[in-house]
C-alpha cells in the first residue's frame, strides 16, 4: 500500500549539528553544578573528572560515550505485564497528569484544593480514554497530612488504573517509600517488566540538584526506566531567544544522561523539555507558539541522538478546558504528532499549571483523535484512487451506493465521542446547548461510569495498611 503521511521538518541536519556542537561547548566550557555530593564523586570517581565549587565541566567525547550508551528504545508495560509501548520506534503516545494542586470540577468549573478522591477520580478517567497510554501523577493530595500526600496519592495512582505509569514525587524523602509500596502491592520487581517511568527534572540553569540525581540513582539502582525533562521560563531561568533556549536546556539533558549512563550504563532514559516563557509585565509563565518549535527542535535533536524523546504536552495556559487552552493543545499536539515524540505524559492542567480539570482530559481526548486521522495520512492505490468507480458513476450521479462508500462510510470520516452532529434545526430542538455545556455534562458522564481495577478494594486496604507506619 502507498500511504501518504504528512511530516513535520523544522532544522536541516548541518542546523542540527550546529546546535549539537553549541550544546558540547556548554557542557565542557560552562559545565554544571551538581549539588550531591555522593553523585558528585561518583563522577569525578568514574569519569576521571574534578570539579570546583560542584561544578564539573563535561567533555564532548564523554558526552558522546553517553550518548552511544543509552538504549535507542524503551519497553513499558502494563501492572499486570503486557507489553504496550516501544518508546523511540513508535508515534507520540500520550498521558494524563500533571502535580496540581487544585482541582476544577466537571459541574460549574469552580477550583478547590485537590483532594484523594480526585486523584482517583482523574486516574480512572484517563485510563477509561483509550488514546491515553500512560497516567501520570495528576496532583498533590492536600486533604490529608502534608508529609502522607505523596503515599496516599500513589496508592490512588496504582489503585486505579492497570496503565502504565509516570510517577512524580514532590517530597524527595518519600520516592524510596512509595516505590516499596508499590513493590508490596504488585509482587514483583520493579525492574521485571517496568510499568512504572519515574519523572525527574534539573533546575534550569545548568543546575543538579541534589534531590533530582539521588532520586534518579534510587530508581536507576530499581531497573526503571526514568524521564529526565526540565522546564524553561525563557527570558528568566534560560536565555529569551528560542535558539538560546534551546541550547541550555539541551545541555541540562545531556548532562543528566552523563549522570544516568555513569549510575548504570545501558540506563533506559527519554529526555525532553517544556520550553515556557515569562512574562515579565505579569510575572507569570506560559506557552508561545515558539515554544512548540523548541519542542519539535528537541525532538530533532533526541533522534539525532537515538535517544527516546519526552515532549511537552502543551499544557498549562487557559483557565480550564476554554478556547485558550484548545489553541496550544491544538498546536501541541499536531505538531509534535508530526515531528519525533515519543511520549507527551502531561495533559489536563490549566491556570498556570496549578490546576487540572476532567473537562480537559476528555476535550483533548477528541483533539489527539482527530490529530491522529492527519498523522495517519490516506492511502493513494487503484482501490482507493476509485478510477473504474469514478467511471462507472459519471458526471451528474450519486456515489452513496458505491463500493468505496459502502466499504468506508463508518470509518472514512471522524465522528466526535463528545460532540453530536448538530444541524442548525437540530441544535434548536435541544436547547441551543453551548458546547462547553455538552462537554461538562459528557464528562460527567465518562466519570461516573469510569471502572476501578479489580484489584482497588485489596491495594487500597494493603496500601493504607503500610501507610499508617508513617503516621505520627
């Protein structure tokens, strides 16, 4: 068969070794500052490197080495071990989440401090959604005691879903704590078929923190696979320009991969960015359509490299599922579907990424579908050229009854799981509904029916059981 599929190119290959070389001069002249100690003299140990004042300057050819050591694939599984993604060889894949810390119910819209049962609530909505591939941590619990949110988040995390994945940890002290009780709940290793991708990031610029690197030698040590992403406020943490952007943040990944191949050679690690600018009149952070060319430049990059990439999702802007949160998601979502991504693990966040809505994981739900009908091109063959038929029919004749449509007609065109079809008349009969209407009421409707795992009830009891030593 002869498909045609659109494809995104943004930098020519001699742009992308410019910017490859800009990067290694940032890592063996500026280096960066790693605030461990213990990781810090790992590196000098293993690298034959010495750093000053924590910082250590990282030379091309052990970036290199890096680079030709970290697998070009990544495997992931489901809980209950079959295999669902080859990250680096397949298509952008998509996932719910983000660390909110308030939530925006599906009713009026109005935000209240994200709660235990919203956790669980979001983790079986996304994982009833067929084209969200992973769950990630959907927020900070804030309705128990501080230092017991990331335990009881996890375990609604694991409880809910049996998708893979992307786990954040706010409070560093905890991650070794919830992945035991992860390992009490499952049975198994971890490492044995990882479901589980732990999610670190460096603090831009050029810093490692302590936190994030021992953290990332826990879940290396684990056998899991990790992400290793970092976040840009353009004109503030990194340089204004997208090419200056684009070179710092590059160089914190690189440097991470140094790191994660130093832990372990062979680590399995995507890497990637969400390149945001600041704004310095309103003090706040947000998306420009010039972020979405960073990502896709990184996405270059990543695949210069062989090495699995972690896109933005485009989230953040918008005061809930609105027509500004539709602009970027749109814009995301095509864009990176049609250049190099592999994994776009943050969906549903709004206001600054503070807050998440059920509204936002079902809206844009209906965005990847359509995004991916122009992905996947069309096919161009004799069957589907339709010449004979063409012939056969004529000018001035009908086709509703010909091979082609009879063939097609309930798959050759998109059909909303959200939206009906309205004609004006039709529209009118039902009330002359808004559409955020129908989609806060279709919400409603996905949550309410969305199932729990058939193992809820026993990980939630096993899971508070191991909780309650935290206690005080």
């Amino acid at each position: 068969m002869n498909n045609v599929r659109p494809r995104l190119t943004l930098m020519s290959e001699e742009q992308i070794q410019e910017a490859h070389r800009n990067v290694l001069r940032v890592l063996s002249e500026t280096g960066v500052r790693v605030d461990s100690p213990s990781i810090l003299q790992m590196l000098e140990r293993k690298l034959g490197l010495k750093a000053e004042d924590r910082v250590i300057k990282l030379p091309a050819e052990i970036v290199e080495e890096a680079i030709k050591s970290a697998p070009k694939t990544m495997d992931v599984y489901d809980r209950r071990g079959e295999h669902r993604l080859k990250l680096g060889e397949d298509r952008l894949r998509f996932g719910v989440g983000v660390t909110a810390l308030f939530y925006q119910n599906p009713v009026d819209e109005t935000l209240d401090i994200f709660k235990r049962e919203n956790f669980r609530d979001l983790v079986r909505l996304g994982s009833s959604l067929r084209h969200y591939d992973v769950i990630s941590t959907v927020g900070i619990v804030r309705d128990v005691e501080e230092e017991l949110g990331d335990l009881y988040g996890s375990l609604e995390h694991i409880a809910n879903t049996t998708k893979p994945l992307v786990l954040l940890v706010s409070d560093e002290n905890k991650f070794p704590d919830v992945l035991e009780m992860f390992e009490l709940l499952h049975g198994k290793d971890l490492g044995d078929k990882p479901f589980v991708i732990p999610y670190f990031n460096p603090v831009s610029p050029l810093v490692m923190n302590a936190g994030t690197v021992e953290k990332m030698k826990v879940a290396i040590e684990r056998g899991l696979p990790i992400i290793f992403s970092n976040y840009s406020m353009a004109g503030a943490s990194t340089p204004l320009t997208p090419a200056g952007t684009l070179t710092l943040l590059m160089a914190e990944l690189l440097a991470g991969l140094v790191i994660s191949q130093t832990i372990k050679k062979g680590a399995p690690i995507l890497l990637g960015m969400l390149p945001v600018y600041f704004d310095m009149r309103t003090m706040l952070n947000f998306y420009d359509p010039q972020s979405i060319l960073v990502s896709v430049a990184c996405s270059e990059m990543m695949k210069h490299c062989g090495i699995p990439h972690c896109s933005t999702s485009g989230s953040g802007t918008g005061w809930g599922m609105d027509l500004i949160a539709a602009d970027t998601y749109w814009m995301n979502t095509l864009a990176l579907l049609l250049s190099h991504g592999h994994l776009a693990p943050f969906i549903g966040d709004s206001l600054g990424s503070k807050s998440i809505a059920p509204t936002t994981l079902v809206h844009c739900h209906e965005i990847i579908d359509q995004a991916l009908r122009i992905h996947d091109g069309f096919q161009l063959d004799d069957v589907n050229s339709a010449v004979e038929e063409i012939a056969k029919v004529g000018p001035g004749r009908s086709f509703l009854n010909q091979p082609s449509t009879l063939r097609n007609y309930k798959s050759g065109y998109y059909v909303s799981g959200v939206y009906p079809r309205y004609s004006m008349e039709k529209w009118l009969e039902a009330g002359s509904p808004p559409a955020r209407q129908v989609l806060r009421e279709k919400t409603q409707d996905l949550m309410a029916s969305a199932p729990a795992p058939d193992e809820y009830a026993d990980f939630i009891a096993r899971g508070e059981k191991f909780i309650e030593k935290f206690k005080k």
